[in-house]
C-alpha cells in the first residue's frame, strides 16, 4: 500500500522517516515528467534542468521523456505555486531549488516555503570564492578584516542586490571578524567584476565560474572559499585559514510537489542518483565550478533546517525582515 506524505501537514521528523531509505521503489513514471524551474530560459537554473532532463533521456533512466518548463514571475513565487499547490500529489513533476527557492518564502510570509515541497536530492552546490584586485595590498582574509578593524565602514564589497547570497557572505564575514564593511550592489555580479578591476571596490563574494578568468589572467588575487575548488586548487577553504564561519549554500536542488507517495520520492532520489554518476553530469559539474553535495533522506531535512534558520537570522539582521518593536 502506497503511503501519501503531505509536508504541509507533517512535522520535518516525519519527513525525514519517509526519507530514510527503508523503502522499495516500486513505483515508476506512466506518462512525460516535467521539470519546472523559476528562471528564464538559458540561464544558469534551467540549463541545469535541460541538463538533467538531457542525461535522463539519453540513458533511459526514465521510462518516460523528461522535458523541462520555465514559470517565471512574481520572484520564483508563480513555479512555486504551481508545483506544490496545482501539482500537489503529482509525482510526474519535479523542480529545482535554489536559495531564492529558500528565502523568498521567508521574506514575503509565503506558505510556500521548503517544507509545503517533497524534498528529494541536493544535487551540487555553487562556492563562494572571496577576490580583491591583484595590486590590492591584502594577501588573507585576516588582511582583509584587519583593514577593515582600522577602517570601519571603509572598506566597499561589490556585488548583486542589498539581500544577495554576496551581500549575507558579507555579513557572516562581517559578524565573525567584528567589523563593518559598506556593501555596494549591483545589477549582479557581471556588472560588479569590472568595478572591481577598476578599484572602485575593495573586494568581492561571488560564484568562482563568474571570476576564475580573472584569477588566472592575474588580474584578481583569489583569497579564500566556501569549498575547495578544481578550477582553482591553490585557493584554500575559509576554515583552512581560520575562518570558522558558516556560509549559507548556493544550492542546486530538486524537490518534488508534496503529497507525492514514499515510493515516488524514492524513485526519484535514486534516478537522481544514476544521473549523478554519469560522466556527463560530472562534466557538467566541473565545467561550472560546482562542488558535488549529494545530500538526501534525513540529512537533507536537517540541511534545510539548518539553512532556514541562518536565513532567518540573517534577513532579520539585514533589515529584510522588520521586527516588531
């Protein structure tokens, strides 16, 4: 007998049982699987869809054809609709999830946070690598807080808009040095880099796909990052140089809508399983400086957990979030 899981109607503890592993995927798609994703066409989000989807097809690791479908508006809130509430028991559709899936929720009061979904796999994660210009004098993190400590406020991050995952790497830095950096924003990182290069700001957080052409140019002098990466091997980790600090992570998820049976949601994970260890997918991977973060099961609601609350703490502490007085 199918057992149906409502994430809105359970505890997280109940969905991690669920999730632990003890069930037999015996269920497998009869009709087109769709991927939704809440970003335009041709951006990073869904290209990772198609890449799945891709894979998927081509190794008939679905019985069925896997397509992907862009919902875009409203700031991720339309997909999110539409996959958990208009598709809610639908185990034919899966989405990603990404930070905006995580925070936005959080931001605007949305019954449409993590837990309305059925979480299945974290399929990689995008570092965050820390650069300043090559003339500038900072060699370290520790540099970089130490200016910082002499300059409060001085000292300018460049990055996307007041909220970013840039902008909370900032504070958490911020927060774990007891300093004060100015946060400058930008339309997004690409219209950041060039400020940077013309040192017009001081440093920056940002995906490393996005500015190892100008680390290895010998342009931007890489100092730290959230994982240790391939495309830049002699970059250490923030906790190898003795920052101890937890960064949220830029996450690559996929959850399904809730109320979808045990034995879909298990069907899915080890789909996603077989899609991971394909020399495609790992291609993928590497060619855009993503970290593998396989997580699933009871790991992955506790993961979830654990980043809800950092957002939290951090949108409140931003200002995102108004507290009342």
């Amino acid at each position: 007998m199918k057992t149906r899981i409502s994430a809105a109607a359970i505890t997280a503890g109940a969905l991690a049982l669920a999730f632990a592993g003890a069930v037999s995927a015996q269920w497998a798609p009869t009709e087109r699987v769709t991927m939704v994703t809440h970003s335009a066409p041709g951006t990073g989000n869904e290209l990772m869809l198609r890449e799945i989807a891709d894979i998927m097809n081509k190794n008939k690791i679905v019985p069925r054809q896997v397509g992907v479908e862009s919902v875009t508006g409203s700031q991720g809130e339309k997909a999110r609709r539409y996959v958990t509430f208009q598709n809610k028991g639908n185990p034919h559709m899966l989405a990603s999830y990404t930070p905006q899936s995580l925070n936005l929720p959080l931001l605007i009061n949305s019954d449409t946070g993590w837990r309305s979904f059925t979480p299945i796999a974290l399929m990689a994660v995008d570092p965050m690598l820390l650069v300043v210009n090559v003339e500038s004098p900072w060699r370290s993190v520790r540099d970089l807080i130490e200016a910082a400590k002499q300059k409060p406020k001085q000292i300018l991050q460049g990055g996307g808009s007041y909220g970013s995952s840039a902008s909370m790497s900032g504070k958490i830095l911020e927060d774990f040095g007891g300093v004060q950096f100015s946060y400058t924003p930008f339309r997004g990182a690409g219209e950041a880099i060039p400020q940077l290069l013309g040192k017009h700001v001081h440093f920056m957080m940002e995906n490393p796909a996005e500015m190892a052409q100008h680390v290895k140019a010998g342009k931007l002098r890489a100092l730290a990052a959230t994982e240790k990466l391939d495309l830049l091997p002699d970059v250490p980790r923030f906790q190898d140089v003795g920052v101890t600090a937890r960064f949220p992570k830029q996450i690559r998820g996929v959850m399904a809508p809730q109320g979808i049976s045990a034995e879909a949601a298990q069907y899915w994970v080890q789909a996603l399983g077989k899609v991971r260890e394909t020399q495609q997918w790992k291609d993928y991977v590497a060619r855009n400086a993503l970290v593998d973060s396989w997580t699933t099961g009871p790991a992955l609601v506790a993961f979830y957990e654990e980043e809800e609350k950092t957002y939290m703490r951090l949108n409140k502490e931003m200002g995102l979030i108004k507290t009342p007085k």
